[in-house]
C-alpha cells in the first residue's frame, strides 16, 4: 500500500515519516529504494514492505512490471509528440536526417521524426540583411578613389544557406570587395565622381549576384547602394574645383540652349516676316512699272497723233508737278501785266496738306518697303491748285 494510507506507518521515503525527530536523514540507498516502491505503488504494487516485515506481496512483480510498460508507452508518446514543429510564414524549416539535409519545409504545422534521428533548422528568409565595404581603389586612368558600398540582401535557398557554403555572410562580402574592385577599375574618375554612379551601382549588384550564386549561398541580392565615393583628401580641393568648373560649363551650355530655342523661333518668324513683305514690295514695284509703262504706250499713240499738243501738256504737267510742292512763284512782270493775286496762304495750307498726304502715302510698312523710293503723284492735287490762281 502507499506509504500514506492507513497501516503504512506513514513511511515517507523524502522525510522520513515514522522516525523520531532525532535522528538524522536517510542514506543515498535508501532514499532510491524508498522511491522504487512508491512508483511500484503508483502502478499496481503496495509501495513497499508489509507491515514492516520485509515480506514481499503476491504478485507485486507482475504489477510492477505493467506500470514500467505504460511508463515506457507514455514516454513514447511523448518523444513522438516532440516531432511536431510550427514554421512562421517569415520562415523555413530545414530537416536534417542523421545530420544530412533531408527537405524543406514551408509555414505552417510540421511533423519529423523525433531527436535523435531527425532534426530542423529554422531559417528567416525576409529578414533584410546587410552588409558594407569600405577602401581605397585604382581607377582605370591611374587616380585613386575611396568607395563606400553597402549591400542589402535576404535569404533565396534556406538548403544552400546552410549547407552550401561554410559561411555564406563572409562569401557576401568577398564577392562584394571582387565586384566592386572590377567595376571600379574598369571606370574613370571622373566618371565615377560624376554622372556614373547608377552604371556603377548597376553593374556592381548584377556581378555580386554571378558570384554568390556560383559559389550557391543561397542569397537574393536586394539592392546595392554607393554611399560615398570620393578623391583622397589630400587632394579633394582640386577635385572639387574641377567639378565645379564642369557644373559651371553645364549650366552656361544649358542657358545657352534655353537662349537659343527662345531666339531661333522669334528669327525665323522676323524672316518670314520679311520675305513676305518683299514679296508685296515686289509685286508692287511691278504693277507700278506695269502702270507707267501702260501710260507711256499710250502717251506714245496720242504724241503721235499730236506731237505739239502732246508737248504742251507734258510741258504743263511738269511745271505744275514742280511748282505744286513749293512756297515760292517766279512771275514775269516785264511782258505782263503786273498786278496779280496770289491767295499765299490757301496755297500754303494746300501744300502742307498735301505734302503730309505723300508722307503717309508713302510710309514703308516694313523693313523692306522703306527702300522703296516715295512714290510723288501730285498732277491731279496741284492742277486745281494752279488753276485757282487768278491773275489780274
């Protein structure tokens, strides 16, 4: 029976239940012992002697015996339970058999055969890492630069980041230090310091993926960033003058241009401008031309006609074109009579009148036109004029 139940004498095996208080703790021995029975009790036996008197009960043994069995069973159940895994969705599970990689395993609930045959490996594939590369370099025309590169990158093959490469994180960045050393030698300085940095970045990431995966560390580059990239300091001041020399040439050949495609349209509307109004010019100077000579044919037929009269009138004509545009009359009194009235200041107000009518007339209307000779045709303005002029 178990210790703690009546007729056990309240044998404690852990405090020593039926003893006096004087005495002293039990042995190593007897403490085991006192054990084996109680776990003998819990599975069939009576927990120890009977009464005390060291006989052993019937068929304690084969009690003893189905307890241990269902011990065993529980146990077994228990290290099958141990099998049962949960991988995260930001995860993957890597299960090793015998310390072999056996598969792979996605997010969710999981089951492997348990320790010791059978192992996982959790690997987080979303974490972002990073790493970071800082020296001096040889530039293709022999300048020496400092770069400062930094490389993001995550998990792509858990299998490869494990089991592939011995250390995938330090192949990263000896791929990293190979990559930019030969873009950076296949590059100029100013190149490099100037309108290059995307090439360069570009090619960098393109070729720290080749190596890394040739090597099958099963990595993604995610993005590859030039922090800095800069001539030594002992000689950053001249570099810096250069590079703002060849900012200052951009930004005089931008405004030049800006200049240009605002001045270009302006001078080829003038042109058009110009040509059209010669081309009116021209086809005025022509109908003008057209017109006198029409006016000489026919002045040619009526001096055939009448030669004298003819003359006489070309005559008259050209004394009244001559003297219609001027202040001044020479009159001969000494065949005539000498009293005459001139109305001077009708003659003046006429001529003024007409003389700003020519002016406006005769007004180029463009560049072209003001080398057009002025046009005078006053035989039909002055004509009345003359006509008005009474002599008494």
């Amino acid at each position: 029976m178990a210790w703690n139940e009546p007729g056990g004498g309240n044998n404690d095996p852990w405090g020593g239940g039926g003893r006096g208080s004087d005495q002293g703790p039990p042995d190593l021995d007897e403490v085991l012992r006192k054990l084996q029975n109680k776990l003998g009790g819990l599975f069939g036996g009576n927990g120890g002697k009977d009464g005390g008197n060291g006989a052993t009960p019937i068929h304690g043994g084969k009690r003893g015996g189905a307890g241990f069995g269902l011990l065993l069973g529980l146990g077994f159940v228990l290290w099958i339970a141990s099998g049962i895994y949960i991988i995260e969705p930001a995860e993957r599970g890597v299960v090793l058999r015998f310390g072999q990689y056996a598969e792979t395993t996605g997010e969710g609930p999981h089951w492997h055969i348990p320790y010791p045959i059978e192992t996982v490996e959790k690997v987080d594939v979303d974490q972002v890492r990073s790493v970071s590369h800082k020296t001096s370099m040889l530039t293709q025309d022999e300048n020496i630069i400092e770069i400062e590169m930094a490389v993001q990158y995550r998990v792509k093959s858990a299998g490869d980041y494990l089991f592939q490469t011995r250390s995938p994180d330090a192949t990263l960045k000896q791929a990293t230090e190979s990559a930019v050393r030969e873009v950076i030698g296949q590059s100029k300085m100013d190149f490099v310091l100037t309108e290059g940095r995307s090439e360069i970045v570009a090619r960098t990431e393109t070729l720290i993926q080749n190596l890394v995966d040739r090597y099958q560390t099963g990595l993604q580059i995610t993005s590859v960033n030039l922090q800095d990239a800069q001539p030594p300091e002992p000689v950053q001041a001249a570099f810096a003058d250069a590079i703002k020399a060849r900012e200052d040439e951009q930004r005089l050949k931008n405004e030049a241009e800006a200049y240009a495609s605002e001045i270009i349209p302006k001078a080829r509307g003038e042109a058009d401008r110009r040509l059209k109004a010669a081309e009116a010019y021209k086809s005025e100077v022509i109908a003008n031309a057209e017109g006198e000579a029409a006016r000489f044919e026919s002045l040619l037929v009526e001096y055939t006609k009448a030669p004298k009269v003819t003359r006489e009138r070309l005559y008259l004509e050209t004394i009244e074109q001559v003297l219609g545009s001027t202040s001044k009359i020479l009159v001969d009194v000494e065949g005539g009579n000498s009293l005459m009235y001139l109305p001077v200041d009708k003659l003046m107000q006429r001529g003024a009148d007409d003389n700003s009518n020519q002016d406006t007339a005769n007004t180029p209307a463009s560049g072209p036109r003001s080398l057009a000779p002025p046009q005078i045709d006053n035989r039909r303005v002055v004509r009345p004029n003359l006509r008005q002029r009474e002599i008494r």
